[in-house]
C-alpha cells in the first residue's frame, strides 16, 4: 500500500470549485462524462490519481465483481471518475482546505472540522500501511489478517484521536477564529476549472439533445 502526500499543484479554492462541478457531471451516470473527468484528472495530476485508485483497489475491486454479477457493469466508470475526483481533493494542504472553505463563507469551526479530518485521513493510511507490512511478516490466513488490521485500525483511530483533541485543547485553539490564507490562482487553475466547467456544460447540452 502507497501512502499519499500533499500538494498536487492546484490552488485550494480552485480545487475545491473544480471538484464540485465535476461532481454534477459524474453524476449523470454516463459513461462518456465519466471517461472525460477520469482524463481530466489524469491529465490534471497524473501520479496522484493514480496513487489514490491504487490505495482504493481494495475497496473498488468488490465493487467491480459484484457489478459484473447483478448487472450494473455500467455504474463502473461512475465510480473510478468519483474516485479520481476525490483525488484532487486528497492532494490539497489540509490547513489549506480549511482556509479555503472559510473563504466560501463555511463557518470556521464547521471548516477546521473538516480540515482535521482530512489532516486524519492522510496520517490513518500512513498508519495503514504500516500496520499492512508488519502484518505481511506473519503467516495469517485472510480472515485473521482482515480481522487483525481492522482491530489495530480501530485502536489507533481512538488513540489518534484522543491524542489530536488533547493536543487542540492544550494550544487553545480558538475553533470560531475565521483566519484566510490562499494562494493566488496560476495558469493551471484556471485550466482546470474552465476544462471542469466545459465537461459540465457539455454533460447539460448533450442530455437535452443540443
């Protein structure tokens, strides 16, 4: 299991806007919308995207057998592009997400929630790994290893948490203090966001037959 890192080169707020809309698109449920957002983010951020569909292989591939069995192998391509969109999100700074939701009016403390958990996220598939290749030293059979990994799993979210909320109170950390740093917008930004919003008017006007 790879881990993930930070910063995958867009501005947060871009990022942010950019995932939205393609959201909208993806959730067409058609296959051509779901090609073009999976290209965009390959083009987008290549080593990112494909980092991020590595780490939920685990997860997609149950979702692809069981596709195959009750017929909704057309969902499929829905699914990765949602993924490949979750990748751009993965990739921003933390601290950044939150400043960035507070620059759209999101209360601080509903952002700084949402920034720890993305700070979470990031350290538990860190942790994941971890816990995966010291796993992989024993000779378990796949249930104990399966049952193994999610005991560990459990303690060590409970322990990170504990640890981040004592950590929080013991800086004073003022949850309702609205603070704004962002980065200006560069050129790859604004392509981004044009390409997102190009795939969503296209996904309006093919629907109504334009």
């Amino acid at each position: 299991m790879r881990s993930l890192n930070y910063a995958n080169g867009f501005e947060a707020r871009t990022c942010i806007t950019s995932s939205l809309i393609l959201t909208l698109s993806v959730y067409s449920f058609r296959i051509d919308v779901a090609l073009l957002v999976i290209a965009l983010t390959l083009v987008a951020s290549p080593r990112k995207t494909l980092r991020f569909l590595s780490i939920t292989l685990p997860f997609t591939i149950p979702f692809v057998l069981a596709a195959f069995l009750l017929g909704g192998v057309r969902k499929i391509p829905t699914v990765f592009a949602l993924i490949c969109v979750g990748s751009l999100l993965i990739g921003i700074q933390p601290e950044r997400f939150g400043y960035a939701l507070m620059y759209f009016r999101i209360p601080p403390r509903f952002a700084y929630s949402i920034s720890i958990a993305v700070r979470m996220f990031h350290v538990l598939v860190e942790d994941t790994r971890r816990i995966v290749e010291l796993l992989r030293t024993e000779k378990l059979g796949r249930f104990e290893f399966v049952s193994r990994l999610l005991k560990s799993l459990s303690a060590i979210a409970v322990l990170r948490a504990i640890s981040m909320a004592e950590v929080l109170y013991s800086r004073g950390i003022d949850l309702d203090r609205r603070v704004i740093v962002c980065e200006r917008p560069k050129l790859r930004d604004y392509a981004l966001l044009l390409s997102s919003i190009s795939i969503l008017l296209y996904t309006c006007l093919t629907r109504s037959g334009l």
